[in-house]
C-alpha cells in the first residue's frame, strides 16, 4: 500500500442500526475499487469486517474493523462499527479518532433508533456526517419517507443528493440533484448519463427545493438571494456544500444498494470531496516533561505523537495496538515511548490493518491509522512518543458497564486458564470488567448489556477454550440487629493433659453506624477476664462478622462489649477465648432480632418524553421510589432510588420498554432493612445454594 500526506487521508467512521448495511456497504466499496475479486457476504460469513468467529455465527459486527480504501489518489480508512447498543464501547473507540461520519439507513427498515443514536454521537463528538441509504434494490423501499423523516428530525440541514430511478420497479440509477443530471448504472456503481425520467419531476422538485433551503441558510447573502427568487449557480452550491457540511450545518442524503454495490463511487466521490483531512482539525495534548500544551494537530512536521485506540488480542495472531498518529511521522526506526507507563517499547515492524490482513509500510504520517505488533505494555488510550518530547494525550472515555453476571469454572483446575482469558478480553474490551468481590464469595464479570456478556462467556470457550458457568449474581445484602440482648459463650473441652477453657459473657447492642462492622469494648472488673485474653476476643468478633448466623451475609452496626467472663489458670487459652467469643456470637446474634439490609442505588434513567411514564410503572413494581426528573438535551433524566437486587436484567427490560432509546446508570447510596418477604426469600435462596455447593 502507498505512504499517504495527511491531506490525502479520510477517517471516516459507519454508524447506524444493527444490521442496516454498514459491512455490506464496506464490502461493496472494496469490490468497486478492485480491492476484492468477489464481493463477500455477511450471512456467508466471509467479509472483511466480520473475520470474527463469533461475528460469522451471528451474522453481525462485535468489533470494530478499519478498512482502508484507495479512492483516486485518497486513502479513506473506514472504521465499520457494530450497530448494536451492547458494543457501544467498539463505537466509542472509533469515534475518539474518526473526522467524519457516513451514518447508514436501509431503506427497507427506514429512520431507526440506532439511526437517531448515531446522530447524537455526531453531535457529541462534533463530526461532520452523511447519510447513505442503502437497500434501495429492495421492493418498497422508500428514499422519499426516509429524506422526510430525517428532515422532520433535523430540519433545514438534511439536503437529498439523489432521487432514485426506477424501472419495471427496479433501482436502475438516480437523478443528481446538485447537477440535475440523469445517471443510469451499467456495472455496479459505474454509471452513464440519461434523461431525467418526467416521473421523478414531483419528488425531484421537492428535493431541490431543500437542497436550495439547506444551501441558502449557510450564508446571508445566499438566504438574501434565494428570497429574491434569484437562481445560485452551480459553483455558488458546491462552495456552500463544501464549507458547510464539514462544519455540520448541511448533511448530505445519498443511496444505492451495497448488496448489489451500486452507488458506492458516488459515496466515494463525496467523501472526498466533502469531508476533511485531518490537517483541518485540531488536536492538543501535553508535554509532560514541560508541562506545556502541545498542539499535535495532525501536523507532519513536528516530533512524532499518536494515541492507542484499540487493542486487538488474537489467540493466533498475536497482539495489535491500532493508533493514529497525532503529529510528525512514525518510522519503523522511530525509539517508541509509552507516556503513560513510562517505559520504551520496542517497534519491528508497522502495519495498516485491513479486517484481519496485516499490510507491511514503512512510515505512518500524522492523521493516519496503523498498528504495532506485540507492544508488551501498551494498552487501550496509552499515549505513545518519543522521550525527547513526551506527549500525552486524554484516555480514551467509554460507557460504565452497570450490568453483571456471576460465574465460576467448570473444570476446578482452570482457574489461571479463565483469569488469564478474561484478562485478554477486558484488554480488547474497556466496556469488560472482572470484579473480585471476596465479600460474598463470587466473581462478576461486568458488561454494557445481557448479550455482550453472552458474547463474552462464548468467546472464552472459542477462543481459549475455557468453559464458565453462568449464575445469577449474589446481591451484597449485610446483617445486624435491632435490639440489646446479654449473652454467654463457653468453650470447654477436657481430653488428656490440658484442656480448654473459655468463658465470656458479652453485650449485643446496635451501633448506630453502618458504615463500621463493629465497635469492641470492654468492662471487666477484678480481673474475671485477664486483659492479655481481650484480643483473643476481638479476633472471634472480627471472623464473626465475616459472615452472619441469618443468611451468610457480612455484619454491620454492631457494638461488643466484653462485661464480664471467667478462666482457668491452666486450660484457658487465647484460641478458647476466640471460640467462646464466636458461641457467643452466634446465639446473641439470633436473639438480637437480626434482619437483612439490602444495598440502596441512585438511579438516574435518561429517555425521550413518551416513554416517561412506563418506565416510571416499572420502577414502582421494582420498589423503586422516583425522587424527581430533570431535562436533559430533548429528554427526561428519571432519578431514583431502588434496591440493587431489583436492577438484574433492567437493561434488557429498559431497552424493550423504551424501543432501545432508554439509558441508565447507578451508584450506591445506602443500606436500608430489607422487607421481610425478602428476607425470607433470601435465607431459603441462601440455604438452598450452601446445600447444592456442599
């Protein structure tokens, strides 16, 4: 592959809903510029995009995959993302380093919340975009509804380029509606000129008409002369399509078919044409040597910086680390430095990836994307330099994951095997996440959605041949007691020689604060207990609390005091004190009039207006209490609070409630005491698991 200048590079990323087009149209694209013999198939599973296994079963994206693409004299890397909400991660990734988006819409499923989704991460990161409706060889398929309905969402902005010309009801070709010429398909995207068909005149006319609209609201002067009646010339619309749609104030509506690669060089052209190379955007980071603002701005001729936005972690293959290089030029004999971790990485060879296909270069100029082979350190949003100049660039943002799974090993002595696998999985993927939590005896891996996780356990059995099982999660509950109860605990045991003996009588009480385990103190007098026994007892308190006589869970709230007791000078012994503290424990815990706290979380449920009062419903039924809303951006922050136990599955359950628009996100606030219908559920829950484990 040729080294390209910046100007000569696109970064453009694929957005869209699941399964609207976005790997087929970068498969047709790669077969329009000779990239490929034959075009591939994503339900034959052989696309460049979906070299993933788990990609080809389910016969959608997973991962996010850079294909560079030769236009003319241009490279345009498209990053083809996954439409599916459980991979937002992937899409954050691309968008943290693309300069422009190409939002795709099949025609056949119109305007879908994946769409509207894909426009506000445009908004977000400030990207100018396009749309490019696809799926017009499809009987019914409507490019007019679709132009209606994105102008009905975003108004004056949305200018059709096309108008679609049919035969026989079949997609043969479109009329240009910036040139108001007649184009005729010949060999996929290749094209003739023809007749503007008297058929196409009404929707034609309309389509005009918003260009003009979209064109004359760019400039005073150009909304003064369209008011007037006067007609804008030909040079006069491409120099205001050209400014304004890289600053995201026209989005160009373009179409074809990319099964059957039709309208892809047009897409090509625009690209090209519209879009900017990144010599026009801006981009800062810090030395951190001086402490100074470094302004990168994708400049070749200054000291050599990039940032890492994704790693790909490949039983096979190895490890790659994807960037893009932010300023000066990277060379395979350039010293490599990792900011972040403050050590040198060694540079073999440089690569431009496409899909899976590893393309050998010999210099990466600024703007562009490539890949490193095996970099033993770096990870995702690691900043790489050299040491003269050390610059550092933010860390790339990606979504909390907030929903989770409980699982352990199938095979006891797979342990490593597991932690070894997920460790490569949460590398490729900063929306994974493995929680020890020792407290309740579990291990949670944290995903964005239910089938991420899915994809995630499936993966460790494809890829590393490990095997999990999935349970349901151990919800942290903690115990304590409501009222003050006086017990005594004693440890005798006499067989042979000396014995033990051990004698305390303690004080229950609540503490009044649950943020402590416990509060130990002690009030003996003429000695009953000798005090080098008093730590023997705080150490029965501490392995009590651990887990309580109710349910197993961890005690909070709980004061001790030692008042009064009794020893042998001969048989007590600190481990006698230690057990007679737990006997104590155990049975002043139970007398106490124990209950189950459940753990309390600050929701905050982010939808548009109409779905307000369903998700309101659903929140009552889970014994949420909804504390208030606030606007936020067009739609309704919902805040909560709702016990933690009752969130299992709520992404899956908000989604469909909500048509895939709702959002959520919690942290937590408090411990409160558990109805005692959950309560009882969970002791019975909690028996049955120790039986089914022992």
């Amino acid at each position: 592959m040729n080294v390209y200048g910046s100007e000569k590079i696109r970064n453009v990323v694929l957005l869209g809903h699941g399964s609207c087009g976005k790997t087929t149209l970068v498969e047709a694209m790669a077969y329009s510029t000779g990239i490929l013999k034959r075009q591939g198939k994503v339900e034959e599973g052989n696309t460049i995009s979906d070299y993933d296994k788990e990609e080809q079963k389910r016969l959608f994206s997973i991962s996010t995959t850079v294909v560079p693409i030769e236009y003319e004299d241009t490279k345009i890397n498209f990053l083809d993302t996954p439409g599916y909400f459980d991979f937002i991660g992937e899409v954050e990734e691309a968008l943290a380093v693309a300069d422009a988006a190409v939002i795709v819409v099949s025609a056949k499923s119109g305007v879908e919340v994946g769409t509207i989704k894909a426009w506000e991460f445009c908004e977000k990161y400030n990207l100018p975009r396009m749309f490019f409706v696809t799926d017009m060889d499809v009987d019914n398929a409507s490019f007019r509804e679709v132009v209606e309905n994105l102008s009905e969402l975003y108004g004056k902005k949305i200018a059709p380029f096309h108008v679609p010309i049919r035969e026989n009801e079949k997609f043969v070709g479109f009329v240009n509606v910036v040139k108001m010429a007649g184009r005729r398909f010949t060999t996929g995207s290749n094209y003739e000129e023809c007749e503007i068909p008297d058929y196409t005149m009404e929707n034609l006319s309309k389509f005009r008409e918003t260009l003009l609209e979209s064109v004359a609201e760019t400039s005073e002067e150009l909304l003064d002369k369209y008011f007037s009646g006067e007609e804008f010339t030909q040079q006069e619309i491409s120099q205001a399509l050209r400014a304004n749609v890289i600053d995201g104030s026209v989005v160009p509506v373009l179409m074809g078919s990319g099964l059957n690669a039709q309208g892809t060089t047009m897409l090509l052209q625009a690209i090209v044409k519209y879009f900017p190379d990144p010599t026009k955007l801006t981009i800062s980071g810090k030395n951190v040597k001086t402490g100074e603002s470094f302004e990168g701005n994708y400049d070749s001729s200054k000291p050599f910086s990039a940032r890492v936005f994704k790693t790909i972690v490949d039983p096979f293959i190895g490890k790659f680390s994807l960037f893009k290089v932010c300023s000066g030029v990277l060379k395979t004999n350039t010293p490599l430095y990792n900011v972040n971790k403050d050590i040198e990485e060694k540079v073999n060879k440089l690569y431009i990836l496409r899909g899976k296909e590893q393309i050998e270069v010999n210099e990466i100029h600024a703007g562009d994307i490539g890949a490193l082979a095996k970099l033993s350190e770096t990870a995702t949003g690691d900043s790489l330099a050299t040491k003269a100049d050390p610059i550092e660039y933010d860390p790339i943002e990606v979504s909390e994951p907030y929903t989770y799974i409980r699982y352990r090993t199938k095979n006891k002595g797979d342990d490593d095997k597991v932690s070894q696998a997920l460790a490569k999985l949460t590398d490729e993927d900063l929306t994974l996440k493995v929680v020890n939590d020792k407290e309740n005896r579990q291990t949670l891996l944290y995903g964005i959605g239910d089938q991420h996780l899915d994809v995630a356990v499936s993966k460790l059995l494809s890829k590393y041949k490990v095997d999990v099982e999935v349970l349901k999660p151990r919800v942290p509950y903690r115990e304590t007691i409501r009222k003050k109860v006086s017990v005594r605990g004693k440890h005798k045991k006499q067989s042979g020689g000396h014995g033990q003996y051990g004698d305390v009588l303690m004080e229950f009480e609540p503490s009044g604060d649950l943020e402590k385990e416990y509060i130990f103190e002690e009030k003996i007098f003429g000695g009953a207990v000798p005090k080098n026994y008093f730590p023997a007892v705080e150490k029965g308190l501490q392995e009590s609390v651990l887990k309580g006589p109710l349910a197993g869970y961890p005690v909070v709230g709980i004061k001790a005091t030692l008042v009064d007791g009794s020893y042998h000078p001969v048989d007590s012994s600190e481990m006698a004190f230690k057990l007679a503290t737990i006997l104590a424990f155990k049975q002043g815990f139970m007398e106490a009039s124990p209950v189950l706290l459940e753990p309390i979380v600050s929701l905050k449920v982010l939808v548009p207006d109409k779905f307000t009062g369903d998700v309101m419903g659903d929140l009552n039924k889970r014994r949420g209490r909804v504390l208030g809303m606030n606007p936020v951006d067009g739609k309704q922050e919902i805040l909560a609070d709702i016990p933690l136990a009752e969130l299992h599955g709520y992404s899956t359950d908000l989604r469909s409630m909500t048509g895939g628009f709702g959002e959520f996100s919690y942290e937590f606030a408090r411990y409160e005491q558990a109805p005692s219908d959950v309560q009882q559920k969970v002791i019975e829950e909690n028996i049955k698991e120790e039986q089914s484990e022992s």
